[in-house]
C-alpha cells in the first residue's frame, strides 16, 4: 500500500511535468486510459531555480502520479503494468 499525489486530466494526451519549488526527489508515473503504466520517471530531481527542465515522455496520458523516490523500484512497478486507482482508500489497520 503506497499514497502519493494523483493528478486527473480531462482527456489522454502529452501531459509535461516539471520539478520547481519540489523539495524532494520523486518518482513519477504517467498512465494511459487504460490504466497501463506508460513511462515511468525514476528519481526526478527538485529544482529551485527560476528555469526548470520538463519532463516531456512521448507518450500519451490521463493520469500522472507522483511517489517518494525509489517507491516505484521497492513495490517492482514497471511500464506495461495495469495499476488499481483508488481515490478514496481504506483506512490503514494496525496488525
């Protein structure tokens, strides 16, 4: 079980992120319609400057999610995997 911050677009299409005024580094994750992983972005640094590089995959997506770095490497997520998007999760239970 992992949270991170999930954006939703409107339609499918070349969604362009960028890492200004981020603190830490992230994984991102673009995923299609379909829900199928589509480009992952390992370790994206943060950027404090005023000119921050895009992160521009050539690929078409509806969602993007962004993790702690290294989270996507530790739960073995890679491109081509379907993913469960779950926007009101259940609350966590103490073993």
């Amino acid at each position: 079980y992992q949270e991170g911050m999930l954006f939703l677009f409107d339609k499918e299409d070349r969604q362009s992120f960028w890492m200004k005024n981020t603190f830490v580094p992230l994984d991102i994750i673009w995923i299609n319609k379909d829900k199928r992983v589509v480009f992952i972005k390992k370790n994206a640094q943060p950027c404090l400057q005023d000119l921050c590089p895009s992160i521009s995959p050539d690929r078409k997506a509806r969602y993007v999610l962004e993790l702690n770095s290294g989270v996507s490497e530790a739960i073995g997520l890679r491109v081509a995997d379907k993913v469960t998007i779950s926007l009101f999760p259940q609350p966590h239970k103490n073993n």
